[in-house]
C-alpha cells in the first residue's frame, strides 16, 4: 500500500529547517498549474490540478493565495521560462507567500537542475514546496535531498524520453506530409489520413496574390486583397506567407525537411522571383531607449504598442507602428515619453521601500494568454462545422489576433525581466538602465498617449489598480 503524502505538518525539522519557520497561522499558499500542451495532448487538465491543489490546501490547513497558470510550458524549461514558477518564488522570496503547491510532482519540475535551483532559493526564503501526490518536497536535509532528487531524476527522465519519441513520430510525420504542428497557411488544409493538400476554396486566392506582390504590389495592397477575399492576416503575417517555402510543397519542422511534401501552389521560379521582392532585411538592432519592447506606452487610437522610431534620422521618439491600422498614428518625443514615467515611477514609490519585480506582471501576462487561448478554443468549438462562413472565420481570426497579442506581451515581460531590486524613490538616479526598465515593468501597467503635444497627453495606469 502506498503511503500517505508527508504533510509539512508532520515534517520533524531542526530549528534552521525552513519547513519549520511556517507557523500554521501564516501557511499562506500559491498554487501552481501547468499544463505542457495546450492542444488537449497533456493527459493532466488545468481543472483537476486546480482541484487536487485546492483539497491539499484544505487538508494541510494552507491558505491558498492564488493560483498561476503556465500554460504550454515545458516541466524542462528554465526558471526564467516558467513564469508561474518564477512569480511564486518571488513572492516567497518577499514574504508574501509561504509555500508552493502543486497537485503533481511532475507539475513542478521535471529538470533536477531548476529543482535545485528553486529548492535552494525557497527554502533560503524560509518557505517551502508540497505536491499533493508526493507530501513535502525538500533538500534541507539528507532523506528530504535524497528522497527528491530521485523523484526530480525520474521526472527528467520520462521528459526526456517522451521527447525522444515525439521527435521521431514528428520525423516520420514529416516523411508522409503531415505538419506536426496544428495551424496551416491558408491555401492548404489536411485531407485523408491528415495528409496536407491544397484547398480548393483558396489556392486561387493566394497564387493571385503572389502574382501581385511578384508585380510589384506592396505588402499592404496584398494584404488588403487577402482581407477582401477572407484572409486575414497582420502585416508581418502577410511577409510571413509570401516567405514560406510551404508555397512550392516544402515541409520543414525542425531539422526534418520533406522537399515534396504535397502539390506546390508555385514553382520554384516563382518563388525566387517573389523572395527577389520581399527579400527581408534581417532583424533591426534592438534600440537602447528607456522604453523599447516594454509594451508600456500605448497609443490612445487604436491601442497598439509603440514602437521606437526617428523623425528625419535625427530625433527619436514613440509612434504607433506604421504597418497598422491606425487611423488616427501617435507620435510622442522619446525624451517626453521618458521623463514623464520615470517622474511617474517617482512619485509612485514616494515614501516607500521594498523590492519590486518584473515577474509579477509576467505571471499576468501568462495568466491573460491562458484566458484568451479559452476564449479561442470554446469558439473552435462552437464554430466547428461553420469553419467556411465569413462571420465565423472573422470571429476566430480576432480570437487568434488577441491570443497572439497576449503572448507577445508575455515575451516581451520575460525579454525585460531581470532580478527583482531593493528600491525607493530616491534610488532612480543610481539603478543601472536594466533595473530601471524592470522597474518600470512592475509598476507601470501602461501609459495611454493621445494625439496632441507635450506630456499632459499621457496618462499613467499604475500596476494593481
């Protein structure tokens, strides 16, 4: 018979044991929910994690917090990576929290290097870890080191070896036509066996396009006609298909390349005629200003990022990206822009000292691509068999459009995140330019610009409010 789950109630520790700086009136509790494929292939569903970590709370006396989703996260990626994982490490770490629960093992680590890791800096903190299926998890003494680092080693090892088998049957997928990945370009679909084949509906639609780009069209007249014709793409999606080497029946995942993989919508001349004209010019050199790829300012149009610029090569500034369709583009000077959210960030710690983080709002940022990945999958499922109607393709490409949106954000908060730092508002002058831009990021939620002049267009959302 197996044995119960220790409770951390039961854990025996010496006076410098972490588990027994938790005093039972101060268990405060963050939940912990990952699921590894958000398609349906991870055989454990968000809702019964969320169950088990609830009745573990329950039975433990822990007083659950809050629950962070790290939805399509691999148990093997780095702390930096998880971003439920590094928001509730830092919360122990603050002494907001207490300890970590999970309704798996597996569901926390399957790396014994970030195991470690995490072990280490949690019970530094004088917090702990628990699993609902394995009791406390432990390295501060000898059977609690050894007792996890097996489980962490087993952990790693199915990861690894289901990695292994998934690589292969992606290998052999791609030998018989089969993407091994869910969405297609528009002209394709999958036909029997899931093999991919070109749909009838829209091949036309896109060769005429490609014809037009190869004429000389810019991307935004393509655009434009694929939008008329029910495909509806943003700009860099547009670039995007016009580049794929899927255009002449081209496979690639990975390092696996299927050559003819399935009927070629346009020969390889073509093709090359078309790269002629859309040759890209490689990735822009990221911009050192305060603000770039933060995703704070926002313009008060339409919404949308913005993004670093120059007027006349000269003076930078913030404008709404020129490839959009803002009807009405905000420009700002980068020096406004700038000195208004760090007056902000000011003003904001005035009289306060503490340590602030960018991983708070990366754990949103993850929280928000879950939600809008729901609302996306309960429309797939509500449309199912209406997939060829204008209003329902119209429908799904805003959800997908959202979803898109909100991982950018969460790539954006993970590209800016740095260590949290001690602060108050005194301390702006002396923080290094990656502290500041982390700061910024963990109490500015956004800055709205309107069109017009000078700062008083910029209004400030302060993180939490």
């Amino acid at each position: 018979m197996t044995s119960p789950p220790e409770s951390l109630s039961n854990v025996k520790s010496g006076a410098g044991s972490p588990s027994a700086n938790i005093a039972p009136s101060r268990r405060r509790a963050i939940g912990l929910v990952r699921v590894s494929r958000l398609a349906g292939e991870d055989p454990v569903s968000p809702s019964e994690q969320r169950q088990r970590i609830e009745a573990a709370c329950d039975r433990e006396g822990f007083k659950l917090l809050d629950t962070f989703n790290e939805p399509d996260v691999s148990g093997g990626a780095p702390l930096d990576k998880r971003p439920g994982l590094s928001r509730a490490v830092a919360l122990i770490e603050q002494g907001k929290a207490d300890v970590i629960v999970v309704a798996y093992f597996d569901r926390l680590f399957r790396s014994v290097s970030v195991q470690h890791e995490v072990a280490e800096r949690v019970e530094a903190a004088g917090g702990a870890l628990f699993a609902a299926d394995v009791g406390a998890v432990r390295s501060d003494t000898a059977s609690g080191w050894i007792t996890s680092s097996m489980l962490g080693v087993v952990a790693e090892y199915h990861r690894r070896t289901t990695r292994e088998r998934t690589l292969e049957a992606k290998r052999r997928a791609v030998e018989r036509g089969v993407a091994p990945f869910p969405n297609l370009p528009p002209w394709l679909r999958r036909g029997q066996d899931e093999v991919i084949e070109l749909d009838p509906k829209r091949e036309q639609v896109m060769r005429e396009a490609v014809d037009q780009r190869v004429g000389g069209a810019t991307i935004a007249e393509v655009r434009k006609y694929l939008r008329k014709h029910g495909i509806r793409r943003s700009y860099h999606g547009v670039q995007a298909l016009l580049t794929s080497r899927m255009l002449i029946g081209e496979l690639r995942f990975g390092s696996f390349v299927n050559e003819h993989a399935f009927p070629a919508l346009i020969d390889p001349d073509t093709w090359r005629r078309l790269q002629s004209v859309s040759v890209p010019r490689g990735r822009r050199a990221k911009s050192d200003r305060l603000l770039a790829r933060l995703g704070v300012l926002r313009c008060g149009t339409c919404g949308a990022r913005m993004v670093v610029g120059t007027s006349q090569g000269q003076y930078s500034l913030y404008r709404c990206p020129p490839v959009g369709d803002c009807p009405k583009r905000v420009t700002i000077s980068a020096t406004v822009a700038e000195d208004a959210i760090a007056e902000a960030v000011r003003e904001l710690l005035e009289g306060i000292e503490g340590r602030a983080s960018v991983e708070a709002g990366v754990g949103e940022a993850a929280e928000e691509v879950t939600r809008r990945q729901e609302a996306l999958d309960k429309a797939i499922r509500t449309f199912a068999g209406l997939e060829d109607e204008q209003v329902a393709r119209e429908r799904l490409q805003e959800l997908r459009e959202a979803r898109d949106q909100a991982r950018d954000r969460h790539d954006e908060l993970l590209a800016a995140s740095v260590p949290a730092v001690t602060v108050s508002a005194g301390d702006w002058d002396v923080l290094t330019f990656d502290e500041r831009r982390a700061l910024i990021v963990a109490v500015i939620e956004q800055a709205v610009v309107r069109p017009g002049r000078g700062s008083d267009r910029i209004t400030i959302e302060p993180r939490g409010q």
